[in-house]
C-alpha cells in the first residue's frame, strides 16, 4: 500500500440494533485494521439489550470513535440509522460495516488503493464469506458477492444480470458522491442499500475486488432465510422498478428494457420450477410494471418476447428431456434382447 493512502480519512459506519452479542467483534475487527487514519461511528436504532454497554466497552481507549442515537431512543430502522452516520461522518470515504459482520485486517487498506490510483470511481467493494456460528463454532457457507473484477465502468444491464452484487459491509464510498444522490431510502425496508449503491454508480466507476475482505452473518430471523421464493422474486422486480424511477434520464430507457425483459424472466422461471401458473404471474407483473407508467405498447411486446422465449426454453428442454429418456429405455431393452 502506498503512504499517501494514510491521508485519506475513513468513516466507519455501524448501525446497531439488539447486537449485544455481536458488536463487540464488529470493533475489534474495525480495530485491528493495518490503516490507522480513521473514525468509528456506532449508531444505536433503540436497542433493548445491553448493545450500548457493548459498544461503550469495546470502543474504551479509541479516541476517534462515537456511540451515536436517534432523539429520544427510538427506533428508526438501519437506513435512518445509517444515515445519522453519514451525517455526522468527518471522513472523504465511507465504509460500512453491520453490526454482526467482520472485517479482515487489511480491508480498509485494500479499498482506500483504487480511489488513489482512479480518480473516477466513487465505489469500492470485494467479496464476503458467508458464516453461521453454532454452540461457539463458526461454520463457512460459500461467498457472497460478484462482478467483474477490478476497476470498470458500469454497465447497467450487468445490474440485472445479477454480475453486480455488493455486500453492504463490503461497500466503501465517496463522501462527496452523496451530495449528488442523496442518502439511503429510508422508507424502503429492503434493498435500500442496493438503491444506494445504484444511484451512487450514476456518478461514477467502480472496482471490484474478487478476493475476501469481510465475513458476512446470517442467522435464523433474517429476512432472506424467513421470506417465501415468491416474495423474493417480487421484491426484486419492484426494486428494479423503483431504480428505473430515479435513475438518469440518459439511462432510463436503456434500464426499463432490462427491467422489462430481465424481470420478466426472472418471474416466468421462478414460475415454470414452481409449477406455477405463469399467465397468472406474466398479468400480475404486467400490472405492476405498468402501474408505474410504462408505455403499455411497449411494454406488452417486450412481454410477450420474453414469454414465448422463456416457453420454448423451458418445455423444449422438457421435450429433449423425454426424447433422451425414451431413447435409453429403447436401448436397454434392445440389449437386453441381445
């Protein structure tokens, strides 16, 4: 890493809500990074546990660290939560960090290089390993995160191709950039941190660090282990609704193509598996888009491509599937007869 790297000053942002048993470790992994030139802020979102008691103990001694609340100690939500940090952050750079996440000790120093060495991007993120903890016992479940990696432009077909995913712990931002797209949706219950990261990537590159640098948690009572298939799916086509919404009006055309077709596809596949009625489905997403003032021409079109491609992939392959059955039942009993 290069020395001129220690002059970029790093807000780390951890929103905190019931984390008694986790922000402790969240710290320390904070504290024991190989770059020196930051500021920790711990948001409080009214937790009912001993969170504060936790954070106050594991920030003892660090003299660039806050424990930060909402008025009267109410609870806000994690956007509203992060959102009292980046006000209150005096860094170029933002990193954030979940309450019941990890960090590598050299995470920072890896994401502070590319802003030095491209002055265009506004955004850094890498990979995470997803872990579970059981009677003491960390247990590894892949990784979580994609892109193409290193620095690049962005491409918003990648969006929806699902080869841009940022794990909120992994993300560090341009201050600056903020300025111009605003903060985190705080009326959004999920997805708000994509939102941001989309609408922060109009205004500039990216870079993408495929190697490890955090460590990401799930538990039990999150939402994406508890949520049904469908509402994932439909969760996921109304984000991308809601970004064709507020994205630049040079891409807004460009991105409702991707919106109609990608999310098509994505409804007609979860759909055809389920053994779902997909007209039902293609209606029910064909009201949705267009509640959101999508030309109905167009948009009826665009559909109908996508169904009759998504029709003749799906039970072609069925067709050939049955084909190549019936074919080896044919040659064993011809052998047999042999």
């Amino acid at each position: 890493m290069r020395r001129a790297c220690q002059n970029i000053m790093v807000s780390v942002i951890i929103p905190m809500y019931n984390n008694e048993d986790t922000i402790g470790y969240a710290i320390e992994s904070v504290l024991n990074q190989d770059y020196d030139n930051y500021e920790i802020l711990v948001i409080d979102d009214g937790s009912t546990d001993n969170s504060i008691d936790a954070a106050t103990k594991a920030l003892l001694g660090c003299t660039k660290c806050c424990v930060l609340f909402h008025e009267n100690g109410r609870n806000k939500g994690v956007s509203a939560t992060r959102n009292v940090g980046i006000k209150s952050a005096s860094g170029e750079l933002l990193a954030f960090l979940d309450a019941d996440d990890l960090w590598e000790s050299n995470k920072l120093s890896a994401c502070v290089e590319p802003f030095m060495q491209y002055p265009s991007i506004v955004m850094v993120y890498h990979s995470a390993k997803v872990f579970t903890v059981d009677n003491a016992t960390m247990k590894a479940h892949g990784v979580y995160g994609s892109g193409r990696a290193g620095y690049r432009k962005v491409s918003y077909p990648d969006i929806y191709k699902n080869s841009f995913v940022a794990p909120t712990s992994s993300v560090v931002i341009k201050r600056q950039v903020l300025d111009k797209c605003g903060l985190f949706y705080e009326n959004w219950k999920y997805g708000e941190d994509g939102l941001l990261w989309y609408s922060v990537l109009q205004h500039g590159d990216v870079y993408y660090y495929e190697k490890v640098l955090s460590k990401y948690r799930i538990h039990e009572n999150q939402w994406n282990a508890i949520a049904n298939e469908e509402l994932k799916v439909y969760r996921r086509v109304k984000f991308y609704i809601h970004f064709a919404s507020i994205c630049d009006i040079r891409v807004q055309s460009a991105t409702v193509r991707c919106i109609t077709a990608h999310g098509a596809r994505i409804v007609l596949r979860w759909a055809l598996s389920s053994d779902c009625n997909p007209l039902a489905h293609m209606i029910k997403l064909y009201k949705l888009v267009l509640s959101a003032g999508y030309r109905k021409v167009y948009l009826s079109i665009s559909l109908f491509r996508v169904v009759m491609e998504e029709l003749i992939i799906h039970y072609g392959r069925r067709v050939i599937g049955l084909f190549w059955e019936k074919k080896s039942i044919e040659d064993m009993r011809s052998r047999r007869r042999v």
